[in-house]
C-alpha cells in the first residue's frame, strides 16, 4: 500500500513534470499549470512557496537562451518595476486571505488567460504609449501574481503586443517570468510564507520540471501547436472554473 508520504511526492512530482512538458511545448505556463494543479491540493501560498525554484532555474533559462537580454531590460524596465512593486504589495493577500477568495482569484486568472488564448486575443501596442502602459501593465501583472501566484496577465498579451521577434518575445517572457518569480519570493518572505528551510520542497520540483521541459521541447514538432494550445487553453478553463466553483460548495 502506498503511504500518504509517497503518494504526495508522486503528485507533486507529476505535476511539476507536466508543468514542465507544457513550458517545453510553448515557452511559458509552468507556474500557471503548477498553481493550478497544486491549487487544489493546498493553499494556494503554500503552492506559489513551492514552484519558487524550478519557476526560476526554467525562466532564467529561457531568458539566457538568446542575445536579446540588454535591450529587453533597457526597454522593459519599466514593466519590471511595476512587477515587483504590484507583487510585494500584494502578496499578502495569497498569504492573509484563509486561501478561499486567494483559490477564486487564482481560478479567474486561469479562467482570464484561458478564455483569452482560446479567443486569440491581439492587442497591438503603439510605441508611443508603451512609457505609461509599460509601468502600469507591470503593476498589474504584479497584483495578480502576488494575489494568485500567476505571472501571465495580463504580461504575456501586453508583451505579444509589442510586435517583437518570435526570439525576442520568448526572452521577453523569460525575463518577465524570472523578475516575477523572484518578486513572489521577496513577497512570500515578507509575509513569513516563505523561508530558506522551504527550499527543500522547490529544490526537489526542480528535476522533475526539467524533465517535462526536455520531453515537451523533444516532441514539440511532432504535435501541431495550435492543436495543442487549444487543448492546452480548454484544460485550464475547465481547472480554472472548477477551482472559482470550489468557494461556494
């Protein structure tokens, strides 16, 4: 019979695997998979606390898989400084919210960039606004991650508005990842959610993560993308609604 220890870790450790595989298949979405699953095992702190590590070690990662990185952060140093702000502020509430509303806000997230992929919302940002929207839209995203643990929105349709290269977009999205991750950490942290001793859990979701983005980036030209992102987008609709359903019964 499997004890509760070891079937904890094989959950914990498939969801980070899965994670992984769909990072390894688009470039993003390893913290939102593993909020997502972990969501509904745990408090939502306790989850953020746990992906802190293997978020970071991927996302740098990608950030430094190109030669893009000094013009991204001279340009979008803006947005990076409204991530941080935005998530140490809200940070708390992940932490001081008794997890209800913190799991309903982590669920309309999902749902919100769900709905959004599946839509294929566009939006084009003109250069000329990018001063004011770039600060604002880091802000933002930074309220969101800090409340939910959840880096994408609204960064990622912001940063796929700026008509960036295909390589410069996936750097882009490593740097917005990283600065976030490690913004959540200082969060966490501040609250008292998140300690050196709570390293142990991360460290050990690391490998499993780098397994699923090995097995995601081998097999992303066998399976159509827009095939799979749809289905990719109708999973986390459904994980979405069921984590908001989950206050109310």
């Amino acid at each position: 019979m499997i004890s509760s220890f070891a079937l904890h870790v094989t959950i914990i450790a498939s969801t980070f695997v899965l994670a992984g595989f769909v990072k390894g298949m688009t470039g993003m979405g390893l913290p939102t998979v593993a909020m997502g699953v972990l969501g509904t095992l745990m408090l939502p702190a306790q989850a953020a606390a746990m992906l802190l590590v293997p978020s970071f070690v991927t996302n740098v990662w990608q950030l430094f898989a190109g030669a893009s990185v000094g013009p991204l952060l001279r340009r979008l140093w803006p947005m990076m400084v409204g991530i941080v702000a935005g998530t140490v502020a809200a940070a708390s509430f992940i932490v001081g919210g008794g997890g209800v509303w913190a799991v309903v806000g982590l669920g309309a997230a999902l749902s919100l960039y769900a709905a959004a992929g599946l839509l294929a919302w566009r939006i084009a940002v003109p250069s000329r606004h990018e001063p004011w929207l770039s600060p604002t839209i880091g802000a933002l995203t930074g309220l969101i991650t800090g409340g939910t643990g959840v880096f994408v929105v609204p960064a990622v349709p912001y940063l796929q508005g700026l008509a960036l290269k295909k390589e410069d977009l996936v750097q882009a999205l490593g740097l917005s990842f990283t600065v976030s991750t490690i913004a959540l950490a200082i969060g966490l942290a501040r609250e008292h959610a998140f300690a050196v001793h709570d390293l142990g859990d991360s460290l050990l979701a690391v490998v499993p993560a780098l397994l699923g983005m090995w097995i995601g980036q081998s097999v992303r030209g066998r399976i159509g993308p827009a095939t799979f992102r749809r289905w990719f987008f109708v999973c986390l609709l459904c994980l979405g609604i069921q984590l908001m359903a989950r206050a109310f019964v």
